[in-house]
C-alpha cells in the first residue's frame, strides 16, 4: 500500500510540474564582457525564514544540477547573527564566492476565478403527472498560483549588477496547497533563471 501511495505522488508531482508557465525577461549588462564567475551564492532577499531557506536551497540545487558551483548564503551568513556589509564580503571571499544571486519575491498569489452557475429545469411526465426537475451547475472556484521574481547577478568585487531578470511563474491547475504551490513555483522558477544564466556565459559549468 505504501508503494502504490508513493507511485501516485510521484506521478502527481510530474503532472502538476509540468503545468505551469514560466517566461523570464532578461537583460546583460555591458560591462559584463568576458566575465565568467566560479562560484555562486544564492541570496533570497526576503524577510521569511522559511520562503528565504526554500529559495535558496531551491536555487542551489538546480544550479548543481546543472554544473554550476553555488552556495546557500544561509549555510555563510547564520540569521541568528547580525553582520555587516563588510563582514560579508569577507565571508564571500574567503569561500571563494565571486558572485551573488539575488532573488526578491516581487508578487506571490492566486489568481481566482469563479465558474457561472446554470440552473436547468427540465419538465416531465411521469405515470400521467408534470414533474420538474432542477439540476444546478458550475458555481465552482479555482485558485491558481502565481509568483513573480526578480533575479540579480552581481559581481562581488565592484558591487554592479551583470545580469538581471523578471520572472514570471503561473501553475495550471488548480491549488493543492499554499506550500506544494509554491515549491512546484520555485522548481521551475529555477529551472528557467538556471538556463538564462548558463545562456549568458557568466558562469561556469
């Protein structure tokens, strides 16, 4: 019985990730030239611990996935810690970070929209008698989820930002649950800004 439960999340978990539409609007920063930069951290600029720890880590596995050297700034930077700018850029250099990824949640959501109900009357003869019957239709509602990212990539050294973009991730089907939304949200979230960052030849894989 367990089996069969794990064979069925498994196959929910490929359905409801392959219904979703991520479309991302990038730009590359003159001054990037030839750069190309050896080891990444990933920052969620984001107040919640918790929406901060799935961004990152979220963003940090699909960059290994696909060959590129990233980090958690969490697993740098205790938040049971304060530090400043300085104290940073420290950390960052003597880990062999040479670049950030920043991710900001710009809007997070549903979008909802209600079916119109229908309400049909349908009038019969049974045993020589008019007999009505009333059936009621649609009615129902359906949440989507939706989030929208800002992506940065910026350069340790001077601070400037290389590459930048806007992402826009919208689910298909209709909401399981806030945090099963927002994971299948950020896995191809990640997907898409991973492939537009390799596309840039700014980090190596």
């Amino acid at each position: 019985m367990r089996k069969i439960k794990l064979v069925v999340l498994f196959v929910l978990i490929l359905i409801t990730a392959s219904c979703t539409h991520t479309r991302v609007v990038s730009f590359t920063d003159p001054d990037a030239g030839s750069k190309n930069y050896n080891r990444i951290a990933v920052v969620g600029t984001v107040e919640d611990l918790s929406d901060r720890l799935a961004i990152e880590k979220q963003m940090v596995k699909t960059l290994l996935e696909n060959g590129v050297n990233a980090i958690s700034s969490l697993s740098l930077l205790p938040p049971t810690r304060d530090f400043t700018l300085e104290q940073e850029n420290e950390i960052f250099n003597n880990n062999n970070v040479d670049a950030l990824v920043l991710i900001k949640i710009d809007k997070s959501g549903y979008m909802v929209s209600t079916e119109p109900m229908s309400i049909n009357t349908e009038t019969r003869k049974k045993d020589g008698k008019k007999v009505e019957r009333t059936t009621v239709s649609g009615g129902g509602t359906e949440h989507k989820a939706f989030s929208q990212f800002r992506v940065s990539l910026v350069d340790l050294e001077s601070n400037k930002t290389m590459w930048i973009g806007d992402v826009d991730a919208r689910a298909f089907f209709d909401s399981i649950n806030p945090d099963w939304d927002m994971e299948v949200l950020l896995k191809a979230s990640s997907k898409k800004i991973a492939k537009e960052l390799l596309k840039t030849g700014l980090v190596k894989y």
